[in-house]
C-alpha cells in the first residue's frame, strides 16, 4: 500500500500562488558579488508577469535609485520604487521622534544623506553641530572619526535648545540614534568584512547604549514594504524570498509574512536544520525557479515519519533516520527538516547523518 493517503496531496500550490506581492532580498537571492545568482533574474521577471515585486535590502550605502539600476542591468525589470532600503525604514523611525528640518549626525554614506535631505533634515557630520539624532548606517568610507563623532554627540547631554527649551526625563538619556541594520558581516568583492552591526557595537562601547534598528530582521523595514506594496491588512499575501534564517526568515515572519529560505546564498542545509521556532521558512527552494513550481507538502504518517513525494525520514530514540531517498534531495532536507522541527527538540540533541548536511 502507499504510504500517501489519497486525501493528502503530494504538491501544494506553489509558493507565488494567490501572493499580491513577491519580495525579494539582493544579496544571496539575487546576485552574488557582482554577478547575478543563477536563474534568479529570468525566474523572478517571469513571476513580474502575473505579481507584484519588490526588492528589500539592509545594505543603507546605496540609494534606491542606485540599486533599481544595478538591478536593471542585471537583466530585471524594476523601477526605483519597487526597492524599499534600511535608510528609508529608518526615515520613518526619525519622523516618530524629530522634526523634519532638524540637524541629523550622519554616520554612513549616500544612502543615507540622500533620503534624509529628501525628508527636509539637515546633515551634519559634526558633534558640534548639536544634533538632534545620530542615524547610522554602513558605507565603506567609514572610519574612527565618524564613529567618534556619533560617541561625542550620544554623550552629550541635550541642550534645552534642541528641544524647544524643555529637556524630558526621556531626552535626559541622550539624544535618539538610530541604525540602518545590524548585520555583524557584509559580503564583498574581497571575503566578508565588518558589517553595520560590528560598528554600532563599538559606538556602544563608548556610549553604554544600543540603539533602535531599523532593518531585518526588525519590523520597520517590512512595515515600509507593506505601506509601499498595501500588504499591511493582509501580510499572510506578501512572500518574502531571503537566503539567511536569522535576518531574512525572522523578519519576515514577524511580519506575518510567508517566507522562502533559498540555498543560493548563506545558509545551507545544516543551518536550515537546527533552525530555531520563529526562523523556519514557509518554503525551502533550491533556486528561484521553484518559485512558480508546485510546493512538494510534507506528509506526516501515522507511525510519526514524514514525507516529502519519495523521500521518508523517521526519528528513532535520537536518531535521525533516512527511509527512503526519493528523487530530489531537496525533498530529503524538507522531510528532515519537519521531523526535527516537530518533535520540538534541539538538534544537537540528534544524530543526523551526514548526507542531509550536503
Ligand atoms: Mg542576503
């Protein structure tokens, strides 16, 4: 007898199916490095047709215009405003708390002065220009004379007259600050090297506080792309596409996005794995032409295994077991990926074998 029950079907429907909007990360989904990822560029025009897309991305040194024409001539179809960037969810954070028209101390690059003399604010990269806010994102520009800036104006205690002659007990803890994102790396032509994340932490040091982040895995930037997409009421329509369980999938599904973890980019089987509760993806993708691809379901069977078309994996005391292989590896991964995400243990708990790391 099958071990598929005639009521539960093999292929769901795939993952853009009845979506209003299709976002994607750049880095690891997109391209890598300066190239384009393999069929990502001819999959996600394709998907262009029918829905929606957009693009998110932490990185606050380009500008949204910059990205849409790199993009652009990687081959897809996108318009400036189809990119939704860190510095323009960390526009929306300044606005809650200083007046346009106010100094800003910029720590970052073009990405970031740009939207926020598009917001009326002016820039300063001087303490002593009393600012207002420090706002700080990544540019590759950056050095200790910056970072020191921002620690001089986060210590200072606010004059009365930056705050219309009334200081509160809030403001008496400094002024706001701001950070595009906290990625402790960002990938380069080079090899990884000290992301956004990794400076604020050494403005921390100086200053003893942490600042309010505007990107992922946070929720302001995915706020930004359902105000910019209309996804606010519904965000269970918007798909979001990342490459990293921890800043891609955690965010989007705070958001109450679904989401797509594809293996183009960071993390690979292993991590996808021992992925804790709150970063398990919708849908696990081996490159973007899955996208528009019926979703193979994961079957749960009465004696506890699970399957995915051919591939049967079962959990014996804490081993991790391989029934049967099925065609695709990639259905291996996904039916040991829900053996161990449902048996609510930790996975170091578990031997696995090695194939399902590969
Ligand atoms: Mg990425």
């Amino acid at each position: 007898m099958s071990l598929f029950s005639k009521k539960q079907p093999i292929l769901g429907p795939s993952p853009v199916e009845g979506k209003s909007v299709v976002l994607a990360d750049l880095d690891g989904v997109v391209y890598a490095g300066p190239g384009a990822i393999d069929y990502a560029v001819e999959s996600l025009n394709s998907v262009a047709e029918h829905t929606r897309v957009g693009y998110i991305t932490n990185n606050a040194s380009r500008t949204a215009a910059s990205v849409a024409f790199h993009l652009r001539e990687l081959g897809l179809d996108c318009a400036e405003e189809d990119v939704v960037t860190s510095p323009q969810a960390a526009m929306h954070l300044l606005a809650e708390v200083v007046e346009p028209g106010s100094t800003i101390l910029v720590v970052g690059g073009e990405g970031l002065t740009y939207e926020l003399e598009k917001n009326g604010y002016t820039v300063t990269f001087s303490a002593e220009d009393n600012p207002a806010a420090v706002i700080q994102g990544f540019s590759p520009e950056l050095g200790w004379k910056h970072l020191a800036e921002a620690a001089f104006a986060l210590n200072a205690r606010p004059s009365a007259d930056a705050f219309g002659g009334t200081v509160t007990d809030a403001q008496g803890e400094g002024i706001p600050w701001i950070a595009t994102n906290m990625d402790w790396t960002i990938p380069v032509a080079r090899g990884v090297a000290p992301g956004n994340g990794t400076l604020v932490s050494a403005v921390h040091t100086a200053v003893g506080r942490l600042p309010q982040v505007a990107g992922k895995p946070e929720l302001p930037i995915f706020e930004e792309a359902a105000r910019r997409f209309g996804t606010a009421e519904a965000p269970e329509t918007a798909l979001f596409i990342g490459d990293r369980l921890d800043t891609d999938v955690m965010g989007g599904n705070r958001a109450g996005m679904e989401t797509v973890l594809v293996l183009t980019g960071i993390d690979q089987p292993k991590q996808l794995l021992a992925a804790p509760a709150g970063s398990r993806p919708t849908y696990i993708l081996g490159d973007l032409r899955e996208l528009q691809l019926p979703y193979p379901t994961p079957v749960t069977n009465k004696d506890g295994s699970v399957t995915v078309r051919g591939a049967t994996v079962r959990k014996e005391g804490m081993d991790l077991v391989i029934v049967s292989r099925g065609e695709d590896k990639l259905d291996l991964l996904r039916a040991a990926c829900q053996v161990i995400w449902d048996s609510g243990l930790a996975i170091f708990g578990f031997s696995v074998p090695e194939e399902l790391y590969c």
